[in-house]
C-alpha cells in the first residue's frame, strides 16, 4: 500500500482542516471465470487487454526496480499457474537469482501484498459456506506453502452483491478488514457525499460471533 498524506491547511473563512491520509492501492484486475478460459487468459494477449503471465512478469520487474512501489494480487488461481512456469527461471533484470527468490523478497518488503488470497473471489449469493470455505483455503495453502504469507485483507470487489454472512465468515477466517465495490451506484453516491464508504459491516450472527464486524471500505 502507498499512503500519501495531504498537509494541513485552512479554509478561507474556517477552522485549520485535519491531516488526509489517502491510501493508493494499485492492483490488477484479472478475472478467471468470466468470458474465456483461465488459460487464455493467462497465457494469450487479446487486442488491448494483456495476458496475465505479462501482467505478473512486468510488474514484478517493475517493483524490483523500484523499493517505493506497491501493488496487491488476489487470484491464486492465475499466480499458481504464473509461480509454476517463473519460480525456478532467472529473473527479468538479474540472471544471479531467480524469479521465486525475487517475488519472496518483494514480500518481506512489503512491496507485494496478497489480498483475498482465495483461489477466486468467490460469488456471496449462489454459493454454500463449504465452497466458500474450501476455494479460499485452497488459495491460502499455496500462498503460505510457496511464501509463508497469509492475507489479511478480504477483496471482494467483483463480486456482484454481498451477503450477510459475509462479515462473519471473514472474521472467522482470521480477515483484518475487507475491501468492496460493486454496491447500487445511488448507494455509492450517498456514501460518497456523506464521507461513509469506511464502516464496520456487522454481519449474521450465527456463529460463536454474534457481534462479528469487520472494518469496511468501499472503493
């Protein structure tokens, strides 16, 4: 994550305004269920959208190259395939090391993070708890077998509707917060207004949780 801090300053007429913490998160979208297969899409470049074996590759360089920059990945499924095909190749820019050794350095910088971390991001409406539980366990066994990592950021923003249990299966599963998007625009838009698209989304209580809540932010 990159955090720049806005200075403190004055309205015309008014009180000294408070410090802005804005957080900038670069990441990559990359969708393995949705148009074409999870292997065209990582493997083939189409028109302007790059495959994601390019995308991974780049920005790795690009971090390497530069200690200042950051970035998130939340697919598991693309970067186990990307990990198999790079991990034990010399790496873009230094032949002296290999890809794997250089992608667990940029974690212990904290130059890459991993969010969500499932091997998808998984649907909240047509789902069970079973499948929800195992693809984002499966994702997370590979994260902490190859780099000792495991998310604590939820990402779920392509996922078109958000459930109720949400919240508490994701504190369950050990989430520190949790990252939306795909909200009604109005709702958006009110939230946008009113300065609330940060909150603590208190989920079902089903569980030994019954006041589960987790910190929200809407993007």
């Amino acid at each position: 994550l990159m955090l720049l801090a806005a200075p403190a300053g004055t309205h015309q007429d008014g009180p000294a305004l408070a410090m802005v913490n804005i957080f900038i998160v670069p990441h990559s979208h990359c969708d393995p269920g949705w148009l074409r297969t999870v292997e065209d899409y990582y493997s083939t470049q189409h028109d302007y959208v790059y495959s994601v074996r390019h995308i991974l590759s780049q920005t790795l360089t690009d971090l390497w190259q530069d200690p200042k920059k950051r970035f998130v990945w939340s697919e598991t499924a693309f970067f186990k395939l990307w990990w198999e095909e790079f991990e034990g190749q010399p790496f873009a820019t230094d032949p002296t090391i290999l890809w794997g050794s250089a992608v667990a350095t940029l974690v212990q910088r904290g130059q890459l993070e991993f969010v969500g971390g499932g091997w998808v991001q998984n649907d909240e409406a047509c789902v069970t708890l079973d499948a929800i539980i195992l693809q984002m366990r499966k994702g997370h066994e590979f994260l902490h077998d190859k780099l000792g990592v495991r998310p604590r950021v939820a990402w779920q923003i392509d996922s078109f509707g958000h459930s109720s249990i949400t919240p508490t299966l994701y504190r369950e599963m050990g989430f520190d917060s949790i990252v939306l998007n795909r909200i009604p625009y109005s709702l958006k838009t009110e939230w946008s207004l009113t300065m609330r698209r940060e909150f603590f989304w208190s989920g079902a209580g089903y569980s030994a949780y019954p006041n589960a809540s987790i910190f929200t932010h809407v993007i």
